[in-house]
C-alpha cells in the first residue's frame, strides 16, 4: 500500500466543550495519502465501523507480513508492532495541517467534497488538490475513524472522527473540528484512513 511520511512537528488540538487546548509532539508516521476505498473502484468504504476499521488494519497486516497492531478483544494497541493502525487523532490533525496554521489547508472547494458542491454522495477519493505533504480528502468526503477516545468522563467508550464529510456544512470540514461516534457505529459518511508508526 501506498504510504506518504509525514515529518515529525506540534500538534495543537482543541476541545469547544471543555474549551481545553493542548499541544501533542507527533512523531514522524506514515499515512495514506487517501481513506480505504471500496473493492470496485475509487470510492471511499464507508458504512464501516471503528472496530472494522481495527480488524481490517490486523487484517491488511498479516497479509503484508506484517506484525498485527491491535487486540481486538480488548481494544488495546501493541505499539511495538509495525503493522496497520489508524492514526490517532494528533496525528490526523497534524498531517491535515500539513504545516498551516488556518482552519483548511486551501480554499475549501478545491480540497474537499461537502455540502455545497458533493450533489449529495461520496465521490472519488483523490479527485480534489492534496495539502503540501501529498494527503488528499483529509477534509470532506468522509469522516475519518482515529484511534483516540472522545471524552471518557461524559461519553465513555466513544472514538473521536475528524475531516468532516460530503453531507457537511462548510464549518464541519476543518482540521480542528472532533466528533465523535460509538466504535461499534456504522453510516454512510464515515471512513478511515491507515497509518504506520517508524
């Protein structure tokens, strides 16, 4: 699989409920430079849940030879393992930066499907201009499974989602926006991403 270096660099995450910011050291990781596509063709794979995002990451492992990242039992990640895994939410949002300091990364309607241009569907992963670093669709399209619990304290088990996507308005496709769905939740507008720790 494909696999972009993202370079190492501060992420700076934000919550509006809490109205906490803090600052992650990311290091440097791999990424894909598109979400997961279906079998048949360029279209994100969607209707996919968090724990499906886990499985098919050991899945996709094993068949490259790779050390499995996940028990999925107990949801934990062995981070000495060198296989598929979903990024987590600092590094999500740092490899969307792609060392801008804005809210997108370009004009919103040359990087991203949403609302007011998507005519109501999915489209075609890396149909729209990448950022600096070669990532494209990391705002709109779908929303994007990170590895990172929301907020325990108020929604338990919940798994933070970030990008934004094709049924979105304008102000959901930033790079500092979280939602958040329970890792069991399946729709038509969320995917994932895979990522590989160095």
């Amino acid at each position: 699989m494909e696999m972009i270096t993202v370079p190492a660099g501060p992420a700076r995450l934000t919550d509006r409920r809490t109205q906490r910011s803090w600052t992650v050291d990311v290091a440097s990781f791999l990424l894909a430079p598109v979400p997961v596509t279906q079998k048949i063709g360029r279209l994100p794979l969607v209707d996919v849940s968090w724990q499906d995002a886990l499985r098919f990451c050991n899945t996709l492992s094993e068949r490259e030879g790779l050390t499995p990242v996940y028990e999925l039992e107990s949801s934990t990640w062995d981070r000495s393992a060198d296989g598929y895994r979903l990024p987590t939410e600092a590094e999500w949002e740092h490899a969307c930066r792609a060392g801008t300091t804005g809210p997108r990364y370009g004009p919103l309607d040359e990087i991203a499907w949403y609302r007011e241009n998507s005519a109501g569907s999915l489209h075609d992963v890396g149909g729209k201009a990448p950022n600096a670093w070669g990532l494209h669709d990391m705002l709109g399209n779908v929303w994007e499974w990170c590895w990172d619990v929301y907020d325990a304290e108020v929604y338990g088990e919940y798994r933070v989602l970030k990008g934004g996507g094709w049924f979105d308005e304008h102000w959901s496709c930033r790079a500092s926006v979280r939602r958040r769905s329970h890792p069991t939740f399946r729709v038509d507008d969320v995917g994932f991403r895979v990522a590989r720790s160095l």
